[in-house]
C-alpha cells in the first residue's frame, strides 16, 4: 500500500534533495507545500502518513504548522527539519507533538533511513 509522506519546505533546494532522496523508498506518494499554509490545507484535504516539515519558513513556522494538525487530531510522525537547535527549542519541540527534530545539516541517507523508519511504525500501528 502506497504511503504519503507530506513536504512542508520554502527552500527549493533543500526541498527537491527531500523529493529525490524521498522518492527512492519505495510504495511512497511525496506531495510538497511550499510553506505551512499550504501544508495546513494540503493535509486536512488529504492526511499524510508522516509529515516533514522545515522549522523556519514564511506564513507559518514548522511548529506552528505542527501544533495545528495535533489540535486536529492528527497522530502520524511529524519531523521538523532546524538549523536553529536549542534547548528551547526543543522543548517547544515536544510541547507540540514534533515526534523528532532533524538538524541541518543532514546526510541525505540518514534522513531516507529515519523517514523509512517511521512509515515502518506507521505500517506497523496501522496493521495491529
């Protein structure tokens, strides 16, 4: 079964390394929003199985666009992308239901294992 993972990322670069290294798990649909208004919008009109989303970004932080879908009952993994990692950070991190933080910068790879690792729990939960 086809797995949906959702992109919130302004940064047009960053966001087509995400798509192509993305791409290669197989049985996925990536979808990206270019900032999280859209990410907001395109989600309610179709949830993701996992959600990974940029900290900083224009119209609506990754935070924000975080804490939004948990208050709508969203439970699937959400990843937020930083280059801004501070204690603080997450600590509002957690508060709002970011299941993990990943900073920049990132080894491709690495992220390709951990997003596989997620869409593995989200299979798993999803079966039981």
């Amino acid at each position: 079964m086809t797995k949906r993972i959702l992109i919130a990322e302004d940064d047009t670069a960053i966001a087509m390394t995400l798509m192509i290294g993305l791409r290669s798990i197989p049985d996925v649909e990536v979808v990206r929003a270019y900032h999280g208004e859209e990410a907001l919008n395109l989600w309610l009109q179709e949830p993701a199985d996992i959600l990974l989303t940029d900290h900083h970004m224009r119209e609506m932080s990754g935070l924000d666009l975080i804490r939004a879908l948990r208050s709508q009952g969203a439970t699937q993994p959400m990843l937020m992308i930083t280059a801004y990692d501070s204690v603080k950070l997450q600590r509002e991190a957690r508060e709002a239901g970011v299941t993990e933080m990943i900073a920049k910068p990132f080894f491709i790879d690495q992220l390709i294992d951990k997003v596989s690792e997620k869409l593995l729990d989200v299979t798993v939960v999803n079966q039981a």
